[in-house]
C-alpha cells in the first residue's frame, strides 16, 4: 500500500521529468534524468534523485549538470506548482543518484571474477 507521499512524490517526479524535457533550456540539462524523488510526510521537504543519461558520465559533466540544477531550482519548482495541486510546493533539493555508477562497478567486479574462475 503506497502512501500519500509516495504517491505525490511520484506526480513530483513526473512533472520534473517532464519541465526538464520541455521546458528548460539549459544545455547542461539536457541529458539530466530524475530517477527518483522523496518527501517528508508532511510534503514540505523533498529530495530529488538525479542522473545522466549518458553512460559515459565524465565528472566534469556531473559538476555542469549540478550547476545548471542549481540555477534552475526555482524554474522546476514553479513548474511542479503548476503540474501538482497542492497547499504547498515542496522546497526540492538535487542529489547526484550514483547507483548506476556503483550498480556498473559491481558488474565490473562480477565479470572480473567470473572470468579469473574460468578453466
């Protein structure tokens, strides 16, 4: 059973999602895709998850797109008050979501010592 927070958190992603597809138009979002978003129970405080999606991920790449972020924080805010009706619109904060970067190491590792236990 989801809960509220839950459920408005993925209308907030949702919406994010799409402002950053069409509306903004910084080029160091271009490649940015929100993979999650969390909110505190009272939906006034939200974490937004976020990657590139490009595979081959350079930190310089990173640093812009958190940059860009930064500068859009108040545009993608007002773009969520638009798309989701609520009392309040969730202050958001951006988190650089590293577990496709961990989830690739660990494949990494995997190959590594399934190849070395080869005949």
């Amino acid at each position: 059973m989801s809960t509220r927070p839950d459920r408005v958190a993925e209308e907030v992603r949702a919406a994010l999602s799409q402002a950053l597809l069409t509306s903004v138009s910084d080029p160091r979002l271009s490649r940015v895709s929100v993979t999650a978003v969390t909110l505190t129970r009272d939906l006034r405080h939200g974490r937004v998850y976020w990657n590139l999606v490009d595979p081959e991920q350079a930190p310089a790449d990173i640093a812009a797109a958190e940059a860009g972020l930064a500068r859009a924080a108040a545009f993608l805010r007002r773009s969520v008050a638009e798309s989701v009706r609520l009392r309040f619109t969730p202050e958001l904060v951006f988190a650089y979501d590293d577990s496709i970067d961990r989830g690739r190491a660990m494949d990494a590792l995997l190959a590594r010592i399934h190849k070395s236990e080869e005949p």
